[in-house]
C-alpha cells in the first residue's frame, strides 16, 4: 500500500488518481489546510497534520505501508522570505518527524517532491542534477535541507528514496475531474486563465528586460499528469532496487511569460487583459531541465509535452471549475 502525505493537494490528487488507476492500494494523509476533499478521488482518506507523531503512528499502524510520496510542503517562495520560520518547521522539522515515524515502523521507500527551486540562479540552462544546488529563497532551502537528510537516513538506516526536483508544474487531469485551486494562486498558468474568465482584472507580466529573446522570464513547464506518472516510475524503479538519488522533472522546453499568454488567448479564444509590470523579486530568468537521466534510468516519458496541450488541460478546468473545488470562503 501507498500512503500520500499531502494527497488532497494540486501534484498529489493527481498521484492519488494515477496510482488508484494503475491498481495500487492508496491511503491518503492531509491536514486539509491548503488541500481539498473534493480533490481525493477514491482509496482511504484520514484527515491528520503529519508533522504529528501521533497521527503517523495511527496511520502506520492500521495500514500496510511500503512507501511514502511526500506532497506536504508550504511551498511559496515570497512568504518562504518573510517567514522562513514556518516553512522551517513544516518542510524540515516535519519532515523529520516522518522519518522518525517511517524508521520506527519499517517503511523502507520514499519519493519526495524536490523543487527546480533548490538550484538558485542557474549557472547553465538546461540544468542537470549535477548541477551546483545554491537555493536563492528559504522555500529552495528547505527543500535542498530534506534532501540531504534522506541521503543520511539512507546511509545509516537503509531507507531508500528518491527525490524528484519539479520545474513547473502545470496543467490539470485530462478527464477534468481534477485541477489547480490555491489560496492565494501565485501561478502563472492559473493567474492567466482566471484572468480570461474575468475573474481578475488583469494578468501583470513580472518584468519585460530579461536577458531573453522577448525579454520575459522562460520557465519549462510540465504537466501534473507527467509527474504522477514520474511518481510510480520512482517508487517502481526503487522496489527494483535502485539507489537513493534525485531527478530532473521538465521537458526541456523553455517558453516565455509572453509566449503562455499568447497560446493561452489561443486556447481560449480571445484575447487577455495584461500589463507590463517590474520583475518579482528572486525569480531567475530562465529555468529549464535536463531530464535525460529520469528518461534514460526511469523509463520516464512525458505525454503532455507541448505547452498548447497543458494549457488545454487546464483550461477545461478552470473553465468548468470557476470557482474551483468551491470549498474556501
Ligand atoms: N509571472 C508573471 N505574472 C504573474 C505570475 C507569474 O509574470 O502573475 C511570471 C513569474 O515572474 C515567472 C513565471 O511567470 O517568471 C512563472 O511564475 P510561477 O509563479 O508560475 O512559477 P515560478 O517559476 O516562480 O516557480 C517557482 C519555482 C518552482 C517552485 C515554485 C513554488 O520555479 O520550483 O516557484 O511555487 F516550486
């Protein structure tokens, strides 16, 4: 059985849905607090903040557990600046107390959600896993911090996991039954289709002088059902045998703040209110992924690849959904 710490959220529901899909046996655990009900789409549900001890033990215990996918985090690079504090405690010290729990009940596999966010201001595009890890934010931070504890946890206690560093995740479940609904959304894909339903003003473009061929920021966006996908590939490849480590999630395709509004006003028919507008602070201005080894060692292959196709997918659900799952005042 798999157990989805964070399962009612926007990368884990999608894992929930794949893994049921593809026959496994899922419990998942979520506090709720940024995730949605409506989002866990079958197998157990129990309600619980798995940075207590307590709930892990009851969940360990009542469920034949061989692997943990990691979703929960706190993961917004502006408030990560403000108030490192609570991402501390969430993304590291909770993450502690899982390892503890999993230690204590024999879990033996782990796949946790990394970040493209633990690289920093990238020395070279396409980034490599070996590529120097210089987080620029606290959000980043965390993430690098959880790494490196599971690489210890495997050296002196054997438990095994992989890390899976996403770029953009983007786009939403191709049936439409599920999709993106934070609070407050920060995202780009999101913001920009929100704002073609007339539910924002105006979508503001986060700086016009990069050092790129239209002068917006390029991100490589990969769709939520290609890291799902990633997930079981990880958890498949680790009962095989393989070591710890950590992979790349991207396409290699860098596209630009302007060129995902343009394919957006083509996805939706009509143009989109936008505005010219500073850079954010802390955004690097290009962010795109070697993903060779987790194609050549995983068997990993993307179908959502081409950035008109993730659009799509998320438009159907924003466009159905305009409220999203409609469970926050
Ligand atoms: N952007 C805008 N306008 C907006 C929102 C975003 O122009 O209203 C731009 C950003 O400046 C950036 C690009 O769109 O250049 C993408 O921004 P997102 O906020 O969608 O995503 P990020 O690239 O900031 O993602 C980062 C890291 C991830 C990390 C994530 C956490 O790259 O690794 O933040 O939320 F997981």
């Amino acid at each position: 059985m798999i157990c989805v710490i964070g399962g009612a959220g926007y990368i884990g529901s999608h894992c929930v849905k794949r893994l049921l899909e593809r026959g496994y046996n899922v419990v998942t655990l979520d506090n709720l607090e940024a995730g949605h009900l409506a989002a866990v789409v079958g197998g157990e549900f129990i309600q619980g903040d798995y940075t207590d001890r307590w709930s892990l033990d009851g969940l360990f215990s009542s469920y034949p557990i061989e692997c943990v996918m990691h979703f929960a985090a706190y993961a917004s690079v502006a408030e990560s600046m403000t108030d490192p504090a609570r991402f501390y405690r969430l993304n590291v010290v909770g993450g502690y107390v899982l390892l503890e729990a999993m230690r204590a009940h024999r879990i033996p596999y782990l796949i946790f959600s990394s970040s493209a966010a633990t690289y920093g201001e990238p020395r070279q595009v396409p980034i490599a896993e070996d590529h120097p890890q210089e987080p620029t934010n606290a959000y980043g931070e965390t993430k690098r911090a959880f790494e490196q504890m599971l690489r210890w946890y495997d050296v002196a206690f054997g438990l095994r996991s992989i890390s899976l560093r996403y770029f953009n995740a983007a786009g939403a479940d191709p049936d439409g039954q599920l999709g993106e609904d934070h609070h407050p959304e920060t995202h780009l894909i999101p913001l920009v289709l929100l704002t073609a339903l007339g539910k924002r003003a105006v979508i503001k473009i986060f700086g016009t002088d990069y050092d790129t061929p239209d002068g917006t920021a390029i991100r490589d966006y990969i769709h939520v059902t290609d890291l799902a996908d990633a997930h079981i590939l990880a958890y498949e490849a680790l009962k095989r045998g393989a070591p710890t480590t950590a992979y790349n999630l991207g396409n290699g395709l860098g596209y630009s703040v302007r060129e995902v509004i343009r394919t957006a006003e083509q996805v939706v028919g009509r143009s989109i209110p936008q505005e010219e507008a500073p850079r954010r602070a802390g955004d690097p201005a290009r962010l795109v992924a070697s993903a060779e080894r987790a194609r050549r060692e995983l068997g990993w292959q993307p179908q959502y690849a081409d950035l008109r196709t993730i659009i799509e997918t998320a438009w159907r659900w924003h466009s159905t959904h305009p409220d999203g799952y409609a469970d926050r005042v």
